[in-house]
C-alpha cells in the first residue's frame, strides 16, 4: 500500500552480509554498533524521460542497487558522515547549520538535502545529531538516480532517528522538494519510485497528486541495463536545467497564443488541461503556434508582449540568464509524444496482446529517437550501444535517466539473454580499454525491485 510509512523489517545480520559487514566498518570507524540501517533503491525509467517536470506520467521501476545507510543516532548534536568508497571524502556538521553548496554537487550535499528537507518539515529546533556510514551500489552519473536515492535514504534516516512518521507519498514529495536546495530542478519520479516501488512490478507515476498504479511486465523478456560509461552529472550541468526552462517557456507561448493566462502556467500539462484536448490535440497545436527554428529572447519577449528585463527577472532563473536562444518547438513535440508512449506503454501491458513485446519494444524506439533528435539529450556513446542492443536481439532499447551520458535500458526475451550479454560485452566494452576496466557493474538484467525501507537488527 503506498500510503503507509516505509517498513522496518528485523533482520538477522549473520544472513545479510553486506548489513554484517557494515556493521563491522561502522564499529572500526565509530567505535560503536549502529542501531538501524535504511535502504533506498536506485530506478530504471523503462519509458517516459523529460516529462516528469513537465507534469507527465512516467513508467520506472525501482532495481536492486541501492544506497544502504548504517546509523547512530547521537547526543551531540553533530551529524557525522563516512562511506564505504575511500574516494568520498568524509564530512562532519553541525545538524542545526545545515549549509549546501550549489556549486560543487559533493556527495555530502545530497545528504544534506534529505536531513534539510526533513528538519524544515516538522520545524525541527534541536534535530538528533548522527553517525552514518554510507554503503553504495549504484554507478554513480549513470541515470540511475543514485543521488536522489541518497537524498530518500538520507530523509528516511533523519525521520527515523528523530522518532517521526510520515507517508511513503510524503516521504517523496518532501524529498522531490529538497534535492532542489542542490540546484535540480527535477519532477519527481526518482524519488516517487524510491519510496512507492513494490517488488515484482513497474509503476506508472502520475503527479499532482502524486499517485502510483502497478504495471505488470509482459512475461517472455527481461529489461537489461547497459552504461555507456560516460558520466552526466545533473546538477553539475546546465544542460538539464535548460530544457527545464525550454518546456516552461513553451508552456507560456502556447498559453499566450490560445488566449489562457499565460503567466499563471508553469508546465505544458497545464496548457492541455486548460484547453480539454488530447495529447495529440495538443502535438497539432505545437506545429500550428510553434516554428522549428530556435528562438531568441527577442522573439519571445516579442511573442508575449513583455520587455526582456521582465523576461530575465519574471520568468528566467538565475543560472539561465546568459543563455541566448532557446529550442521550444522540438521540447514540446517531444514531450507530448513522449507522454502519449508512456499511456500507450501502459495500455499494452495491462491489456496483454499477443504481440505485447512488439508493440512495447516499437515505443521504446521512438523515445529514443525523440530523445536524440528532438530533446537532445543523448550523446554519440549511447546512440551506439542503443544500436549494438537491437543489433544483437533487443526487441527495444533507449537511453534512461536525464541522458547525455548514463545508460540504456534494453527489452531482451529472456531465452535470447545470454547470448545477448555476452555479444554486448564484447561489441561495446570488450573494444575499449577504459570501458573494460568498469564493464562488471555496467551491464546488467534486472527485475522491478521493491521501495525505501529500514532494518533492525533481530
């Protein structure tokens, strides 16, 4: 039920050893045992990119990497931080001056982030002081979420160790907000997924109110993960953060042109609710009101009847204000088309055809393409291994996560997997000497795993 307050499962240490061991790194680091261990999944977002903070649906399931966090609540009032991974520095802070930079996404801050989001919630004066040990399964800068799954874990530890309940649904609203103290300005499906995923099904994700529906996965195929080892840092990037303001901007001069108040709409779902049309009512309008070539500030102030210092102080951000041209037409068709496929997807798998991995595998192709050509937001890397899957027996395959680097998700019927991983392997990893060296974590099958929840041991 996604209602309720994550779990918290007794569990005997000596059958988990990954708990066991860092128990152990925690008594050597602390010199005492920890008293609970919260776990936040990483995502894999099988269709729907870019559309989240646009107020669209999105269809991820949660995977089996995660974040693992060991903790210690403590009397002073001090939150001390440590991880597993001897290349994350260790950082220490009072919990009452919480101070997260913008500038260097470290991974502290995002922790930071899920303690702040937490403190500022229940207005938390005197919030419990902390030692936690940091265990971590998820590639980092792949598109699998592994920062907000910090953030959640973080907002699951801090709720945990100060003796407060909240909702699943809460839980990730709260942390969909505070990731933005890093400068993300994401939609929300990390976060949603982290807490709300159940094992053994996908979620379709609808936000506003946030509310998710399981979507059972046809059997006869596995969804396999591949990196492209490039690395993408969102919040260290303005890439993302433009597109966000591309779709707002988008947002306003389809408004404007149908006569809706247009300063009063932030996302280009508003624009088809107001209107009361379809998605593809909506993908028409786009080539009516909308011209391919990109737009300058000019034409836009021009196209809303403002002057460019109310377009700079009113409607663009701060970190947006030298950005000079802007991509509308080619962010909005991608993001109606994008959350017609995630509906379509999700028909196809409640209604079960005979030819469901067919008609799955054609809709993950087209996000890509729309991904590539429309949004921009993949790269030469993924373009290439999106390739090699469907060369060697993926029914589809696209980029997941923000793109520009991170992963793809691949459709595979499950009797045609080996020799799929193994083709990939050498196709893609095998002929360049720095994939090689990562290639263990990077290709993967995995299954739809289950939420954000706590242990303690039995």
């Amino acid at each position: 039920m996604a209602g309720d307050s994550p779990s918290a499962f007794p569990v005997q240490l000596v059958e988990q050893p990954r708990l066991q061991k860092l128990k152990e790194m925690f008594i050597s680091k602390f010199g005492s045992a920890p008293k609970f261990y919260a776990r936040a999944p990483g995502r894999v977002n099988l269709i729907g990119e870019h559309i989240d903070y646009c107020g669209y649906a999105v269809l991820p399931m949660a995977i089996e990497q995660d974040i693992l966090i060991a903790v210690e609540p403590v009397q002073t009032q001090v939150v001390q931080l440590a991880n597993t991974n001897s290349s994350y520095l260790d950082f220490s802070t009072s919990v009452n001056n919480i101070q997260i930079n913008k500038t260097k996404p470290q991974w502290h801050n995002y922790f930071l982030c899920g303690l702040k989001g937490i403190q500022e919630h229940f207005g938390l004066n005197n919030p419990t002081g902390m030692n936690c040990l940091l265990d971590g399964t998820i590639p980092p800068s792949s598109g699998l979420s592994s920062s907000s799954a910090l953030v959640c874990c973080a907002g699951l530890v801090t709720l945990r160790a100060n003796g407060k309940t909240l909702s699943k649904v809460e839980l990730a609203e709260i942390c969909t907000k505070s990731e933005r103290y890093i400068g993300t300005e994401g939609g929300g499906m990390d976060q949603s997924i982290s807490f709300l995923a159940e094992e053994g099904t996908a979620k379709l994700i609808e936000f506003s109110p946030l509310r998710a529906t399981d979507v059972r996965l046809p059997s006869g195929a596995t969804f396999v993960i591949a990196n492209s080892c490039v690395e993408m840092n969102k919040a260290a990037t303005s890439h993302y953060n433009i597109r966000v303001m591309e779709c707002r901007l988008a947002t306003k001069l389809l408004s404007k042109s149908k006569g809706l108040e247009w300063r009063k709409m932030l996302r280009l779902h508003d624009v088809q609710t107001k209107l009361g049309v379809s998605l593809e009512e909506m993908l028409t309008i786009v080539e009516e009101v909308l011209h391919p070539e990109p737009y300058s500030a000019e034409e836009i102030c021009k196209c809303l009847g403002i002057s460019l210092e109310e377009l700079h102080s009113q409607i663009l951000t701060q970190n947006m204000q030298d950005v000079s041209t802007f991509k509308l037409y080619q962010r909005a068709k991608h993001v109606y088309s994008e959350a017609a496929r995630v509906l379509e997807f999700q028909k196809i798998c409640s209604e079960a055809p005979a030819n469901a991995l067919q008609l799955l595998g054609e809709l993950m192709k087209q996000s890509h393409i729309s991904c590539r050509e429309m949004y921009e937001c993949s790269c030469p890397e993924l373009d290439r291994l999106v390739d090699i899957c469907l060369q060697f027996g993926a029914i589809g395959s696209r980029l997941t996560g923000a793109g520009w680097g991170g992963c793809t998700v691949s459709m595979v019927p499950t009797d045609k997997l080996n020799t799929f991983l193994k083709n990939v392997k050498k196709a893609y990893y095998q002929t360049d000497g720095q994939r090689l060296a990562v290639e263990n974590n990077s290709l993967f099958a995995t299954k739809p795993g289950r939420g954000a929840l706590v242990f303690v041991e039995a």
